[in-house]
C-alpha cells in the first residue's frame, strides 16, 4: 500500500484537531504544528471539508473543528476521503476485476488484501493517534521483528 503524503498530511492535521477539540484550531497553527506547507494543508482541509470530516469558520475568530468525535473517525474514513477507496486494482474495485486461465484465483488476492486493510485502518482512530494508545492489535502486529524489516 503506498501512502500518499495526502493521506499523511490529512490524518496528522485531524489528530492535532482531536488534541485541541473542541476549540478551533486555525490551519496556520495546524501547518506549523506538523511542519506542513500552508498550501497543500489548504488544500486538504478543503477536502476534508468537503467530506464531512472538518468544519471550517472564516474570519479572525475563525479556525477548523471536528464534525464529530475523533472516537468515531478512523483512518480509513481519511484514506477514503482524500484518496478514494483503500485497494483498488488498475483503478478499479477488486470486486469487479476477472481473470481468465491461471490467474482466475488472483482476485481472491486482492479481496483478501482489502480485507486485511480495512481491518487496521477500520480499527484506528483519530483518537487513538491523537491520544497515543493505538489497539493492543496494532502493538500486536508491530512486535514481530519482522514487520519492520524491509524488502
């Protein structure tokens, strides 16, 4: 899966929204808070506007906010919002792809990786990030040495 920087600048701005809920938070101080270019932070926050994930108020008073609790955002509710779905094949949903011959069964692949993704990024909230205390399946899964090798 490849992370995007939207997807990276997005759930960072939202967990600093968590940590300072329920004030406003102007996308000045989000910028400097995570070391994000004002633009391309604007830019997602519009986004995130757009997808119902923020409210934003204008003026000297104004700022950005949570639409609802941080408990109830996962990080899979960011990656659909800015990015679209969380696996897609050629552009399209795993469900709708068909192969022929031997790699008839490649499909199941693909499910089976939007299966495992969806059950992390389902399972992690804003909260959680904001808050520091990701799921004990989480700690689980980085445990294994193995996970942070590279390959």
């Amino acid at each position: 899966m490849h992370i995007t920087a939207r997807v990276d600048c997005a759930v960072r701005a939202l967990v600093e929204l968590a940590a300072a809920a329920p004030s406003l938070v102007k996308a000045e101080a989000l910028s400097s808070a995570q070391s994000m270019a004002p633009k391309f932070l604007e830019a997602i926050l519009a986004d995130l506007r757009r997808g119902g994930l923020v409210h934003g108020r204008r003026g000297p008073e104004g700022g950005y906010r949570l639409t609802r609790p941080a408990e109830e955002i996962t990080i899979a509710d960011v990656i659909r919002t800015v990015e679209g779905p969380l696996a897609s094949v050629r552009g399209e949903r795993p469900e709708d792809v068909r192969y022929d011959g031997a790699a008839a069964s490649l499909q199941q692949v693909w499910i089976a990786v939007r299966v495992n993704l969806r059950a992390v990024l389902e399972g992690v909230t804003i909260a959680d990030v904001a808050a520091g205390a990701l799921p004990a399946f989480v700690d689980d899964l980085t445990a294994d040495p193995g996970a942070w090798r590279r390959r």
